[in-house]
C-alpha cells in the first residue's frame, strides 16, 4: 500500500495524528474558527491517506463501497427530510479544498 511513499512521512503522520486528534477533539463550546490549522491540517492527512488508499488495490475498491454506501444514506436521509437546499459556507470550502489538496499530494 505504501511503497511509493516515503518512509519518514509515513511515521510522521502515524506519530502526529494521534497527538493533532487530541487537540482537535478536545470539545470547545464555541468551536467555530478556533481550530483552523489543526483542521486543515488533520484534512490534508485524511485526503493524502484517502489518494494512497484510492492506488492500492485492495483498500481502493473498499473505500469506494463504503463511500456508495455513505452516499446513498446521505441521498435517502436528504430526500426524507424534504430535500432542503443545503448551505454553504467558507467552512465548509475550506475542508473540500484541504481534502483535495491531500488527495494530489499523494500522486
């Protein structure tokens, strides 16, 4: 699974995530910007670990039925709640945009 990448940033992010998640999850009343970097950062990591997982041929097909699966429940619990326009915000750009950027660095 791993064998194109680099050794050091594979401990690295193993050694890191543990700790970043500890931050991230600590649970603020009112976390709304307060965390920018750790959750860009911990987006970038879940987007590189999605690309690498997409080039492997065992986790890759995996990882696209779990995201069917996730799919079509969003589709139905969206369709049940009356199909309501969903709203967007620069929160929400931010994660897709970091996620994504994940994703390439892995190629």
């Amino acid at each position: 699974m791993f064998r194109n990448t680099n050794p050091k940033i594979i401990f690295l992010l193993t050694a890191l995530f543990p700790l970043l998640m500890a931050v991230a999850v600590r649970g603020e009343p009112d976390d709304d910007d307060s965390n920018v970097l750790i959750e860009a950062i911990a987006d970038i990591v879940f987007g590189y670990l999605a690309g690498v997982c997409m080039k492997n041929g065992t986790c890759g097909p995996i990882l696209a039925g779990i995201c069917l699966v996730v799919a079509a429940i969003t589709l139905i619990m969206w369709i049940s709640d009356g199909c309501p326009m969903p709203n967007i915000t620069g929160h929400h750009v931010r994660r897709a945009v970091t996620s994504y950027v994940g994703m390439r660095l892995a190629d």
